[in-house]
C-alpha cells in the first residue's frame, strides 16, 4: 500500500457561481476546453468559444437567480479545476461552508 502521510494536500475550495464576470468566463472556458480536447462528452464536439462560455454561464446565472439550479466552481490552490452543475436542493447538499 502507497503511504501518503507524508503528502501534503492542497487546499481546495467549493464554491457557487454568483455572476458572470470575465474571470469566471476565463476560468471556466480554459476546463471546459480541456475536457473538450481530450474527448470529454460535455455537450461539445470541439473547444466552445468563450462567446459560447459566456452564454451558457448567463444560463447558469438566470437558472440559479431563480432557485432552479446551481453552478459549482472547485478551485484548488486558486485556480478552477473542476465544475458541477445541478438542478433544485443541489446547492444545500453541495454546500461545505459550515465543515
């Protein structure tokens, strides 16, 4: 068995999309691409513009306002590295604020 105590862990942070911006825009184009680019099935069959980006984040943020959906952002060190997306009551079960 790997021993991993030693490892040192970097921070990770969850958190939900409250608005569109061109960081979030940036941020979020740059995993999508990736996955994209490495056959990822996310809804695109090659790298979406951030113009594409942008419109399905504004999406996101209609759905959200209106208590329908969530968009989670998982950054680790600072940096997003992963997205999660769900309809109603997601946004509590996601919620790790409180732990």
């Amino acid at each position: 068995m790997l021993d991993t105590a030693t490892v040192s862990r970097p921070a990770s942070q969850l958190h939900f999309l409250d608005h569109v911006d061109d960081q979030s825009v940036r941020e979020v184009h740059r995993v999508v691409a990736a996955v994209v680019e490495l056959g990822g099935a996310v809804g695109w069959l090659s790298p979406p513009s951030r113009a594409d980006i942008r419109q399905w984040l504004g999406e996101w943020d209609t759905a959200a306002a209106a208590g329908r959906a969530g968009f989670a952002l998982c950054r680790l060190d600072g940096r997003v590295e992963a997205l999660g997306a769900g309809g109603p009551g997601r946004r509590a079960r996601w919620d790790t604020s409180s732990t």
